[in-house]
C-alpha cells in the first residue's frame, strides 16, 4: 500500500464498523435470551462474535499487509465460529428464530465485506509478501 492509499484507522473500515454492531446484536442476544443461563455456551459466542472486530483491528494496527491479512483469516474464521454457534442455539431454541435469521443476515454481509477486503489486500500482493498458510 502507498502512504496515499492506507487507511490510517481501522475505525474507518466499513467491515470492522458493521462487525461491531453484529457482535453488539449477539451481546444483547445472549444477556436477554434463555442462553444467559447458559454461561459456557453464551461464553463461546460472546467470544467468537467479539473476535471479528477485534482481529480486524489487531490486524490492522500490526501494520504489515501480511499480519493485516493473518488477522483477517482469523476473523473469517471467528465468523464462521459465530454462524455456527448462531444455527446451533436457534435449533435448541436459545433464539428465536426471527433474531436468528436477522443475526446470520449480519454475518453474512460481514463475511463478503471481509471477503472483498481480504481479495483486494492479495491482489495488492506479491509472492513474497503472501502469508504463510502454515504460520
């Protein structure tokens, strides 16, 4: 990236912004639902939606492309975590399934925002700068 092109905060990012009002939707999910009573299960989806933001963040601040991309995997992977977490509860009826639905429409669009900034980040890329799959 040339100094006219990076971003200066992740702030900014439209996907980390919307990452963090998906993990809020999930927050207020958990502490108003049946899976407060829950608390390894609410743990884990607590964790695994405030993941998403937060390695976009920490990914961001490291300030090379390569620990930029390690850290949007991460959160990809965070977010599958969560959709997962969100199917399971809502067939063990922890969520209705109205706010389910609205949830997973969340991390839906999350994923192909995170998508999109993960396939522009790899063009930009050269073969040396491509992260190692197995770090």
């Amino acid at each position: 990236m040339t100094d006219g092109d990076k971003i200066r905060s992740y702030r900014v990012l439209k996907v980390w912004q919307r990452a963090m009002e998906a993990a809020d939707k999930v927050l207020d999910m958990v502490e108003n639902g049946p899976l407060a009573q829950k608390y390894r299960l609410a743990g884990q989806i607590e964790a695994s939606s405030a993941s998403v933001p937060a390695n976009i963040a920490e990914g961001h601040e490291l300030g090379t492309r390569r620990q930029y991309l390690k850290h949007l995997y991460y959160a990809r992977g965070s977010l599958a975590e969560t959709r997962t977490f969100l199917e399971m509860f809502q067939k063990r009826n922890y969520f209705d399934a109205a706010t389910a639905r609205a949830a997973w429409s969340d991390y839906n669009e999350v994923g192909k925002m995170l998508n999109t900034l993960i396939t522009r980040l790899e063009q930009g890329m050269d073969d040396t700068d491509a992260p190692d799959p197995n770090t």
